[in-house]
C-alpha cells in the first residue's frame, strides 16, 4: 500500500512539474538562437566569408550548431579565445587553411583602394562587396568608401582588370598606439 | 553655497586624496621676465592644434598672408580656426611631424616669415560690456582659442552653457615643476586676466568666481588680489601646494568639496574652470581682436644656459627655442652626429609628469605647449638611460594612496598588463588623469602611468573598431534585405509580364484565325531571326572579329549592287541602242521612225515584263538587304555584345565552379544577365518586324512612282529614260552612299 502511495504521489510530482516546465517552455519561448546571437557579437563582422559561411552571422550559427570555432581569420585568436570562453570549449589554433602568414604587414587593418584610372565601371566589385562601401555605376567609375571598407578582400578577385589593391590603413594620431619602449617621459629624482 | 564662501573666506580648503610634493624647481625661470623673441625664418602650423576637429584651409601654397589672419576656417563646432603668427608667405602645405607623442606626421602650413609684422586690420573694442553674449562667443571662437593647460577643449564650447552655473574657477594653480609660464603671466599681464575673467563673468554668469593659485607664486598672488580688489564676486584663493592641484577634478574638490562624478564633466555640477592663460587669451581676443597667435613658454632645464619664460609664435619649432635658450650639448657631439647617436639629450615638451619626450626638435609649438625641458644628465638621469630599471612590483601600496583619482594602480597595472578591458573598465581607468604621481612614488621605478595610456590607447582602439564592426554588420543586413526585395519584386515583374502576355495571346485568338496566325507567322519569323543572329553571333565569336565581319558583309552588299546596276545599265543600254541610233538617224531616215516607235514598243514590253518580274524579285530582295544593312551594324554588336557576355559567364561559372565562389551572387549575376539577354532578344525582334513591315509599305509605296515615273519616259525621248534609270537606281543605292559611288565610278 505505502508503495504505491509513494509512487502515486511521486508520479502526480512529476506530472506537475513536467506541465509546469512544459507551460514555460511555450511562455517563455525565446526566438532564434540567444547562442548565435552572442556568437555574432563576438565575430568581427568583415562579412569576408573566409570561414566558408557567407557572412559572420552564418558563420555564428553555424557554430552555434557545432562548426569549428577556428575559422575566422580576421578575428585571429583573440575571437577564437572569445568563442571557446563562450562555448566552454578548448582554444585551438586558427584553421591551417585560413591562417594568416605571421609577417607584420598582415595583420595590419587594411582598406580596399581602387586605382581609378583603371577602373572600366563593371560593378563587379560592387556585387561583391558585402557591406555596401564600394560606390559606382556601369562604365561609371567606383570607389571606396573608406570609413564603411571591412578590409575583406572580397571584391579583390572579382575585378577583371586588378584595379582594386589593399592597403593598410595609415597610422594617425586617432589610431596610434602607445608603445611602451617608445615612451620616454621622465620622472624627476 | 555661502558655507563654502565662509569656509574660502576663512582661509580653509578641502583636501584632495593623495598628492605629491616633487621637488618643484620653479626658481630655474621664476625670476626673470618673460622675454620676447626675435622673429623666426619659418613657422610650421598644424592645422589641429586641439581636441576635436581640424578647420577647412582657406589659403594655397603662395598666398600672402598678414599677422592674425585665419588660415582655416571651422565648419564643425569642434573645430577651431588657426590664424597667421605673424606676416609672410605659405611656402608649403604638407605633412610635418607635430607635437605628439608618437611623432606622426600630421598636415601642417609652413609660413616663410617676411619679417615685417604686417597685421590685419583690426576692430579694438574698448568696452565689451556692450557685447551680446552671442558676439563675444563668435569673437572667441574666430580667435581660434582652445584651452591652454592642457587638453586643448575648444573654449567657445565651455562658455556657451545654458545652465546656471555656482562657480566659475579660474585655474592658476601650475601645480607641475619646472613649468613657470602662468606665474610670469599673472605677474606681468594681471590686468588683462582679470579682463578676461571678466569677460567670462558676462558670459556666465555665475554666481562666484574663484581663482585657485598655489602658494609658491607670491608675486603672482600679490598681482592678482591687487587686480581684483574692487571685485566683490572674485576671490583669489591660495592653496597649498601639492601635485596635482591644477587637475580640473582637484582643483574643484579643493575649492568646494564637490566631487564629480565618474564620466561626467564639471559643467553638471554647475561649474566650469578654465585656464588663466585661457582667460589671457579671451580678452586679447575680445578687446584687442587678436587670434590667439602668441603664448607664454618655459624654456627650462640645466641643459640650457639662459632658461627663462618666452612670448612664443605659435608654430616655432623646437629647435629655434633652444638655440634662443642656450642649449649646452652635454656631449660635447656635433648635432648631426648626435641625431644618429642613440642617446641623443632629451627634449621634453610639457612638464616632467604629464610631459613627452619629442622624438625630433623639428616640431612646433602649438596651442596647448606651455614648457620645454631639456634636462641635464645629472638633473634627471631617467632620461637619459633608455633602458627600463623596471623591477617587480612589491605590493608597497604607496601608488594607491598617492592617487588623487583614488584609484587602485597596482591592480590596474595587472589588468593593463593582461589587457584584460573589461577589468580595467571595472577599475575606472578612464577616471586616471595620467598624472604620474603613482610612477613617480613606485619604489620598483614601475612606469605605471605609461601602462594605463597605452591601454587606454587600446581601449580606445576597441571601441572604435566594436563601433565599425557594428555598422558593418547593420550595412551587410541592409544589403541582404535589399538584394532579397530586389529578388522578389523581379519575381512579381516577371510572373505580370508572363500573365499579360498570355492574355494578350488569348485575346487574339478569340479575334479569329487570321490574327492567330498572323501571331504565329510573327513569332515564327523573330525565331528564324533569332537562330540567325545566333549563328551569327557564334561566328562572330569564334572569328571574335566584329569588324571583319561587319566589312565582309558589307563588301558583299557592295558587290551585289554593283552586279545588279550592271544588270541594269546593259537593258538600259540595250533599250537605248536602238533609241539613239534613231535619234541620230532621225532626220536621216524618216521610215525608219516606224521601226524605232516598234522597237520602244518591243522594248517597252519587254522592259514592261521585266520590271514586272524584277520588282517581283527586287523588292523583298532590296527589303531584306536595307534592312540587313541598317540593321546590320546594330545587330552586329548587339550580337558581338551577347557574345561576349557569354563567353564572360561561360568563364565565370567555369571559376566558380573551381573556386566554389558562394553561388549566391554568381546567380543573381547570371539571372540578371539573362534577364538583360532574353529583353535584348525581344527588343531586337520587335524592332525587325517593325522595320520589315515598314518597307514592305515604303516600297508598294514606291512602285506607283516607279510607274509614273515611267509612263511619261514613254512620251520622252531616250534622255529622260536613263536620267529616270539613274535616278532609280540612286534611289535604289540610297541605303548605302558608299554603294552609289562605286556605281557611279563603275559607270
């Protein structure tokens, strides 16, 4: 008798509280993904598609559901380390595919340059850039919005005549970083 | 509010947390005037000489300018103006490295000084209580003023407040050693401060002004109580002396024991505090009308034989400074030796705290440099050794109870040494004011205050890059949304398009047979006209020549014309054989008359018969072959057009496939190129048939002409003929002037 008193009562528990949970879970119904969400945030949003996704926030999804989280060369391992902290993985290093060559000339920001006298006005650097920076008409010639430019290169290929260079951005007095052997303000004895 | 009256009147101040008491080493340039100087061969402008934005140049390279006139002009509140120290010629506007830290190169005016001094026309105004507020803003913002302490904040901005403000502070307190040029100021220019003070009182209206000086500069306090003696509002405040006083946030806590909060500005608080060489400024520009043009400067230091305070142009490099001080090369090396030796003596622009050392003696002074030290090797033997003697840190604490911002730097040092941003936000960094103190007590010689500025540079950086980052993905959103609306709404045109066709199909065959067949016999000829472009798109492809075939085609029209009028000429010639030998003959024989009249009948006839069956066969001949020919040239590069296009996407997929481009936008290209293609074809169609409709009337048109023409031929003689054939046949070879005239020559 007690047992079965014990599994009745057990039994209404859990029947209670599986209603409960299964009343929150459709009140309390959260739309999209809150983890690709916080992935996207993370990533650096050059929208390059060097990952294989086309755009960061595929790429966030696609992480989200399980991809390598090393695949974003232009975050480097400072977003890589970001996503494994988020994730609760390991850091890896960044995928043999996408790694960069180390030379410091790299991993400078870069923006897109279009040498216009080259430029014929194909608009094709305009389909392909992502963001919107390249400004242009057929046989018009396009340039750069430099302040919207990710640096991603994709519109580097797709020109048919190679009028479309990177170059790093310059260093100005708003960018420049302090450099501690540089430094040399003295203190008095 | 009136308790910290009394309390200011009774003598007694707040306190500060922390401070430090450097040895202050006034006495270097306390005691001598502030000398003028000779006028420099050059001067070297940076467009941006505050915080904020650079003015819009308003001279070229070789303009003539006269002192005190504006070089920019400011299109944005944050910018401010920079005018012309002093009379001469812009020799050159380029990049030249300036008075920052980095020394970065940034866009300067280079001035060759003519030496005259030639100024501007200027408006003296000698009582400025008559000014509106709105004027003297104006006035103090064409002057070009920024704050001279330090940071450089447009002034116009500071003053032009709305709320209402307890307390104007006057910060006179050069609190940092070495530095003199406010002292010298006060003492020898009081009257114009208080002017300025003045002025500011009119602007701002606050309800007490309260200048804070350090009691290390009597002489300056003595000026400045005699100046503002009769002036109930202002009261000459004498703090002790602690480093550092003169920081804004300290100076207030010390004069009201107020404290403002983190992030935000003093104004909130109802106070505002500017500079005393500010105020100096204001009233040289307000009363006098002169730019701020000119400052006072320390030169200082034991590696200068007479250092004493200057009135500097703005603009005045480095390098003339020194040599006008006396600069003792320690070294005994000649300079151009020295520029390559490594430790080359150093230069410090601003004072030995907050200062730094300029990487090269070319650049100017600008709005913010009140002091340049140049420190012997025994007077400051840090700066000269340029490695770091930088051991661990202890946990001494001394850093933290220095700190007037009351800050933990040991911790902060840890977390700027781990770059660890979101500890460092936690920490206020952004509440140091790089004063130094903590680096100067550190017992492990730590550069502390060097680590929180390069992280803030970090910071910074961040923030700009998250904000980039942000735009870039609300930039790469609206674009997929647009590409997506496009797609859609192409969609929706296509499927009208399609429906409208099918209606209008159906409605013709409901017409009846005739117009349904007419449609088909339409449709069936714009096929045939289309595989025929196709093919010869194909072999313009493939010869990829659209001229030669262009040319060959035009050469065999040439030839078929020039057969045709041979054709032409020999029945004309045929039919005039006989005629002329009449008309030669005429008088000659009469009965011969019969038989000619019986030949033009013959002939008649027989010509009758045969422009009947020419015109049969000339007229859709001439038809196809003008049209061709008009046609010809458009349709050829229409069609080289699509050839190429093909041969581009033929070769774009064929990448794409290699290169697994996302398919995405190669098949938005290729739908878009079919799209154009196909309304290409249409186009080109619709164009044919209406071209062959429009012949095929021209030349029933025409025929009856043709008849007309000829039935009084038949009354004329022989002459009227061949100028009515020639006629034809021009007519016939109008389509192609070139044509005609190979006829012609031919003829």
């Amino acid at each position: 008798m007690n047992i079965l008193i014990a599994i009745l009562v057990l039994g209404v528990i859990s029947a209670l509280f599986g209603a409960l949970l299964g009343y929150a879970s459709v009140r309390f119904h959260v739309e999209g993904d809150p983890i690709a969400e916080q992935l996207d945030a993370l990533l650096p949003q050059t929208q390059c598609g060097q990952c294989g996704y086309p755009g960061c926030k595929p790429y966030a999804e696609a992480v989200a559901n399980g991809e390598a989280i090393n695949k974003c060369a232009p975050g480097g391992e400072d977003t890589i380390k970001k996503i494994a902290d988020l994730l609760g993985v390991d850091v890896q290093p960044l995928d043999d595919n996408h790694e960069q060559d180390d030379s410091s000339q790299s991993n400078l920001p870069k923006v897109a340059f279009i040498i216009e006298e080259d430029c014929i006005g194909c608009t094709k650097c305009i389909q392909a850039c992502p963001v919107d920076a390249i400004l242009g008409a057929a046989k018009q010639m396009h340039t750069i919005l430099a302040d919207e430019c990710t640096g991603c290169d994709l519109c580097v290929a797709p020109c048919p005549v190679d009028c479309i260079e990177m170059r790093p951005t310059p260093e100005t007095i708003q960018n420049w970083q302090w450099d501690l052997n540089k430094i040399a303000v003295k203190q008095i004895g | 509010m009136e308790s910290i009256i009394e309390r200011i009147n009774q003598g007694k101040f707040w306190h500060f947390h922390g401070g430090i008491h450097p040895p202050e080493q006034k006495a270097i340039t306390s005691d001598k005037p502030i000398k003028q100087l000779s006028l420099p061969k050059q001067l070297v402008l940076p467009l941006q000489q505050h915080i904020g934005r650079q003015g819009d140049l308003l001279v070229e390279v070789g303009d003539k300018v006269l002192k005190g006139q504006a070089l920019t002009q400011s299109s944005n509140p944050m910018a401010v103006p920079v005018h012309a120290p002093t009379s001469g010629t812009i020799s050159a506007i380029k990049k030249s490295v300036i008075a920052h830290p980095s020394g970065l190169s940034e866009l300067c005016l280079f001035i060759d000084v003519d030496g005259e001094d030639t100024w501007k026309k200027r408006e003296i105004c000698q009582d400025f209580s008559r000014l509106s507020r709105q004027e003297i803003i104006t006035k103090i913002s064409d002057a070009g003023i920024a704050g001279m302490g330090g940071a450089g904040f447009p002034t116009h901005i500071k003053v032009n407040t709305k709320p209402d403000i307890n307390f104007l502070i006057i910060n006179a307190a050069e609190c940092e050693p070495y530095i003199t040029s406010d002292d010298l100021l006060m003492r020898e220019q009081s009257e114009a401060i208080v002017d300025g003070i003045k002025i500011l009182d009119q602007l701002l209206n606050p309800a007490f002004i309260l200048i804070g000086i350090e009691d290390n500069k009597p002489q300056a306090i003595k000026a400045l109580q005699q100046a503002t003696k009769h002036i109930e509002k202002m009261k000459v405040c004498v703090l002790p002396t602690k480093y550092p006083t003169g920081g804004e946030k300290q100076l207030i806590k010390i004069l009201t024991g107020k404290e403002v909060d983190s992030g935000s500005l003093p104004i909130n608080a109802g106070i505002v505090v500017q500079n005393v060489a500010t105020c100096y400024a204001i009233s040289d520009a307000v009363i006098n009308d002169i730019p701020l043009i000119r400052r006072v400067v320390t030169l200082t230091g034991k590696a200068l034989s007479k250092p004493q305070n200057f009135w500097v142009l703005l603009g005045t490099q480095v390098n003339f400074l020194l040599e006008q001080a006396g600069f003792i090369n320690e070294e005994n090396v000649p300079k151009s030796v020295q520029k390559t030796h490594q430790s080359s003596p150093p230069v410090i622009m601003g004072g030995p705290l907050m200062g730094f050392s300029i990487l090269n003696e070319q650049v100017p002074i600008i709005k913010t440099s009140n002091c340049i030290l140049a420190p012997s090797k025994v007077e400051m033997p840090s700066a000269f050794d340029n490695s770091s003697n930088e051991v661990e840190c202890i946990r001494c604490g001394q850093c933290a109870d220095v700190c007037p911002s009351q800050l933990l730097p040991q911790e902060l040092q840890w977390s700027a040494k781990a770059k660890d941003h979101q500890q460092l936000a936690k920490l206020n960094l952004f509440d140091c004011i790089d004063c130094g103190a903590c680096a100067y007590v550190c017992p492990s010689q730590i550069p502390l205050v060097q680590y929180y500025r390069v992280a803030k540079a970090e910071i910074r950086q961040q923030q700009q890059l998250d904000l980039k980052s942000e735009k870039a993905k609300a930039r790469f959103e609206a674009r997929k949304l647009r590409l997506e609306q496009e797609k859609i709404a192409r969609q929706e045109k296509h499927e009208k398009a399609a429906a409208a066709r099918k209606a209008a199909m159906n409605k013709k065959s409901a017409d009846g047979g005739t117009a349904s067949s007419a449609v088909a016999a339409a449709l069936a000829r714009v096929k045939a006209k289309k595989a025929a472009d196709q093919k010869k798109a194909e072999a313009v492809d493939s010869n990829s020549n659209t001229q030669d075939s262009i040319e060959t085609s035009e050469k065999s029209q040439v030839k078929a014309a020039i057969a045709r009028a041979k054709a032409k000429r020999l029945a004309n010639e045929q039919n005039a054989k006989p005629s002329t030998e009449s008309n030669n003959q005429d008088n000659v024989v009469d009965d011969k008359k019969a038989r000619v009249a019986a030949a033009i009948a013959k002939a008649k006839a027989k010509k009758a018969a045969e422009k009947e069956s020419s015109t049969i066969e000339e007229v859709p001949s001439v038809a196809v072959q003008s049209t061709s020919t008009e046609a010809d040239d458009k349709k050829a590069r229409i069609a080289a057009a699509v050839a190429k296009a093909k041969a581009k996407k033929a070769a774009e997929k064929k990448s794409s496939t290699i290169e697994e481009v996302p398919s995405v936008a190669v098949q938005s290209t290729s739908t878009e190129a079919d799209d154009k293609k196909a309304r290409i074809a249409a186009a080109v169609a619709k164009a044919k048939a209406k071209k062959a409709a429009k012949k095929e009337s021209s030349t029933i048109e025409e025929e009856p002409n043709v008849a007309i023409q000829s039935t009084p031929t038949e009354a004329d003689d022989k002459k009227a003929r061949i100028a009515a054939a020639v006629a034809k046949a021009k007519a016939k070879a109008k389509a192609k002037a070139k044509q005609a005239s190979t006829t012609n020559s031919e003829e």
